[in-house]
C-alpha cells in the first residue's frame, strides 16, 4: 500500500508529506483547496504525462515521491518486472519518483533507478488503480475483463485454467514439433547432399591426426628426391667411366702400374708407389662401403605420389565440411544423425499427428468446460453487480458479461476460447454497451464501484484511489456508496477525494487539504485530522457550519457508519 507520499514545489504546493493509513483515507477541503492536486500528483507516479504549467512559480522544477510497503502477493508479481528493467528488489519497499522541470524534461525513478515512461507505467498500475470523473480505471479495460471474472469464479475456474494452459502447452510444443518435421521431411535436396557428404566421409576413412602425419612424411620424401640426385652424381664420379673406358679406380691402377715401372728404374719413385697403393686400398674399400651404403638408400617415388594424393583428397574434404579432420568426421556424424531424423521424419509426423489430435480434443474440451463454469459464473456476478447498482439508486440497470468465440484462425489462446466484455444498461429496453463507452461521470463512477465491491476479495490491487465519484449523487446514494467503500477498505486501501458527508463520517482516517496564504503568496496543506477534527470537518460538509446541531449530527452519523 501507499505510505507515503512527498509533494514539492508542484501548483500550490511548496511542500507536503501525506502519510495515508490502512483501510479508507478520506480527503476533504474546501472548493479550490486544491484536492485534485492530490491525485494529480499521484498521476505523475503512475506516468501520466507531466506539464510545466504545474511546477510552483517560485521553483523551476516540481518533485513527487511514493513510496509503497508491499506484500508478499504483489512483489511476486512485481519482481520478475522489476529483474527484467535491472531494478533493484528492496525486501517489499518501492520507492517511485518523478522530477520535472521548466524546460520540459521529466525525470521518472524506481528503487533509485532511472526508467523511461512506459516502465514506469508497468510498475505502478500493479500498485494503483486511479478512478474518477475522467480516469479509465483497468475495470474499464476490455482486456482484463475475463482475468476479472476468472479471479470471481475463484478456485474452480482457476485450476481449470492452469489444467487448460498446460494442455496448451503440450498443444503448442506438438505443433512445433510437427512443423518442424513436415519441413525437414519435404527438404529431400538437403537429404541427397547430406548422403553424398556422409558417402565422401566414410569413404575416405579418414584418421584422427593423419593429414598431420602425412605432411611430415611428404616432407621427408622430398628431401629423399633431393638426397638422391646428389647420390646418383657423387655415384657418376667414383664408378662412372671416362671415354676411354676407365673409372676413377682403374686411373689409380694404371699410375700405379706406371709408377711401380719407374720405380724399378729408380728407387726414389718407390716412396711414391708405396702411398697411391694405401691410397688406392683405402678408395676400393670406401667405394665398396659407399656403394653398399646408396644402394640401400631408397626414395619411392609411388609413396610421394600416394601421400600427395592423399592429401589432395583430405584437404578436398576440409575445404567442404570443415578446418580440420576432427571437423570433417564431426561433419560427418552429424550428418548420420540428420539423415536418420529425415528418414524417420515420416513415421514421426503420422505419430504427431494422431498424438496432436487427441490432445487438440482434450484441449477443446477443457476450453469448452473453461467456457461453460465461467458462464455460469458471470450469472451469479451479473446478479450481483446489478444488485449492488440498485442500491446505488440504479434501480433501472443491469450489468451483463458478454461472451464471443474467438474465431478460428486464433482459437487458443492463454485464456481458452472466450473474450469477455463487461456490459452494462441504464435502462429496460436499451441495448447494453460495453463499459469504455458508458458516458456519464456518475454512472461510470458508480458502475466501477459496485464491480469493485464485488470483486474487492479477488481484486489484488493493493491500493484504489477515487476522485470525487460522490459528484451529483443523492443523500441516499451517497450513504450507499459509503457502505460500499468501507466493504472494500476491508480488502484494499482506498484513497477518496470527496466532498461529501457520508463518505467523510466513514472513513477509517480522514485528511484536510486546506489552502493559505501570507499575502504574498498562497500554500496548500495536507492535514491529518484527530477525532474532533474529523468531527467538525464533517459538520462543515453536512451543513457548511460547525456549530452544536452539525457537530451531533456528525458525531452521530460518524458511529454509524463507523459501526
């Protein structure tokens, strides 16, 4: 509920705190006291549209701040708001602020937080509900009509609808599903290029690693083709043969050969013939182990071929199915399980469809049945709301809940299959009208006030604020419409601008909007009233004076009403 609320430099008033209690808060004033200030203040909260024209004329900005004490009901609607705009949660205490200034710009805050309008708007109108001779309460909102009547029907209606909602559910991830296959299983151009892409796969029998192996090895084999050309070279030179038939071994015989002659001529040449002989032993042992050496050196020129061709064919596949062969074979696999879905997407789809339609039977009948408890329902809440208008000297009208099937095309929805408009007749014989277009001020006032009493047990919005909707009613009425008021104080907290009597004396707490002056310059208060005041206060409403008669008369009719 509202606990308080902080008014600054806004119209006539510099500063007030109104601090209103549970059950009825009761505002009076004089005409021109400013009383509708109140509730244009708490407007502003709600995020109506702030004007310039209100900011005090010694100021150049006005601010107003409510703030709220919560229940456990209301925050529990309210947190998941709250979460989803990055509002702070302060254990059940909301604070709403809004600053506006000359120059036109308005500053709206939650918990602290600065929010744009339209937030501020979804937080606020779970907080209050403002009515008066020219505000559209949320009664007058087609759209919440049948979550109205829902709340009235009560814990049937209730348990109904979640088994309905579940049901919608189960309905709506079906059709989903079915969807979902109808469209894979008319897809056969994506099945022909998954087979193909699984085919290339699997044909390739592709290794972990292996593009990886190959790279080294195609490396090693290229530097064997250039290892083997020196071989066949330094091959040429040591057993290769000049053109006259000698290898580099039979030149080394032959000087030997000559050699050896000399030095039989001459033993100085000896030496000589002694050192090529070592020499040419060491060569004819070095070329036999060099020989033996390159012949078991091999380069295979069919391995480089298989290697390159292998990755050809891996580099192929990466190129289409992924960056690495872990992706390909991941490509791959996935692609198995995708052609499975396809191929099972047939049977699947004659499975959904006889599983959506019975759930579809199920789901009509829990709406019909849905359809048909709140229709009786609305009975007993049309007798009753037409009921309490007649004690609101409204003895002529009736209130209907009018039902309309949704069409076709939008059967289901998170309510079943109705739209529920509240109804309401002045008189025998005229047609009913739905309730936006009712439009007399104290008809719409006291319509909205004979729905509130009957759904104030349902209705959990914490605190109803009323402005003025005693306006051109009768003493009688007026007394009606206290009765009424206190019934839902009982359940809600209530803030009534009003001028009358009846309404005042019934109050559980009763304020004074009075305004002053120092000559200068002029100042409206808002003052809470003790016993006496309150007293005196309703004597001035009953007869304009506060003198002995007014004031017993008061007294009088202030246990009354208070009883």
């Amino acid at each position: 509920m509202l606990t308080r609320l902080e008014i600054r430099s806004f119209a006539l008033i510099e500063h007030a705190v109104f601090c209103p209690k549970e059950g009825l808060n009761v505002i009076s004033g004089e005409t021109g006291a400013g009383k509708s200030l109140l509730i244009d203040a708490i407007g502003l909260i709600f995020g109506q549209k702030a004007s310039k024209n209100l900011i005090r004329n010694d100021s150049d900005s006005a601010y107003v701040e409510a703030v709220f004490d919560c229940d456990d009901t209301v925050m529990k609607r309210l947190i998941p708001l709250m979460e989803e705009y990055g509002i702070p949660v302060d254990e059940g205490n909301i604070i709403i602020s809004r600053t506006f200034r000359e120059e036109g710009k308005s500053i709206a805050r939650i918990n602290g937080t600065s929010v744009v309008l339209s937030r501020l708007k979804d937080i606020s109108r779970e907080l209050i509900d403002i009515h008066g001779q020219n505000d559209n309460s949320r009664i007058f909102d087609t759209s919440v009509h049948i979550e109205m009547l829902d709340r009235f029907g009560g814990t049937k209606i209730l348990s109904l609808k979640e088994d309905y909602r579940s049901k919608l559910k189960e309905y709506k991830d079906l059709t989903a599903s079915y969807k979902e296959l109808s469209e894979i299983a008319r897809d056969s151009s994506s099945a022909d290029y998954l087979k193909f892409a699984v085919e290339q796969i699997e044909g390739a029998s592709l290794r972990p690693g292996e593009d990886e192996e190959l790279t080294v090895r195609k490396k090693e084999l290229a530097e064997s083709f250039r290892n083997r050309s020196l071989i066949n070279d330094s091959e040429d030179l040591l057993s290769g043969q000049d053109p006259a038939g000698l290898t580099v071994s039979g030149k080394i015989s032959e000087a030997l050969r000559i050699i050896k002659k000399l030095s039989e001529k001459d033993e100085s040449f000896t030496e000589y013939y002694k050192r090529l002989e070592s020499l040419s032993f060491d060569l004819d042992s070095f070329t036999s182990d060099y020989l033996k050496k390159i012949g078991d050196y091999s380069y295979n020129e069919d391995e480089e071929r298989r290697v390159t061709d292998r990755l050809g064919k891996i580099y192929e596949l990466e190129s289409k199915y992924g960056k690495t062969i872990d992706d390909v074979i991941g490509f791959g696999e996935k692609a198995k399980a995708e052609l499975l879905k396809i191929s099972n997407a047939s049977v699947e789809i004659v499975r959904i469809k006889k599983q959506l339609a019975s759930v579809k039977t199920d789901l009509l009948q829990l709406a019909e049945d849905l359809s048909e408890l709140r229709k009786r329902q609305a009975e007993v809440l049309s007798s009753m709301i037409t009921e309490e208008l007649k004690e609101l000297e409204m003895p002529s009208s009736s209130f209907y809940v009018k039902f309309d099937t949704r069409p076709k095309d939008r059967y289901f929805n998170i309510n079943g299959i109705d739209d529920v408009t509240f109804m309401f007749s002045a008189n025998p014989g005229q047609p009913p009208m739905d309730l936006s277009s009712v439009a007399s001020g104290g008809e719409a006032s006291r319509i909205m006030l004979a729905i509130k009493k009957i759904l104030s047990s349902s209705d959990m919005m914490p605190t109803l604020i009323f402005d003025e909707i005693d306006t051109g009613v009768s003493g009688k009425a007026s007394l009606s419409i206290a009765r009424k008021l206190k019934a839902i104080a009982r359940e809600h907290q209530v803030l009534l601008v009003s001028h009358t009597a009846q309404l005042a004396a019934a109050s559980d707490s009763n304020f004074l909007i009075r305004k002053q002056t120092d000559g200068e310059r002029t100042f409206t208060e808002i003052i809470p009233l003790n016993d006496d005041e309150r007293i005196n206060e309703v004597a001035r409403l009953l007869s304009g004076k506060e003198d002995k008669e007014s004031t017993e008369l008061a007294s009088k009719m202030i246990g009354e009403l208070r009883t």
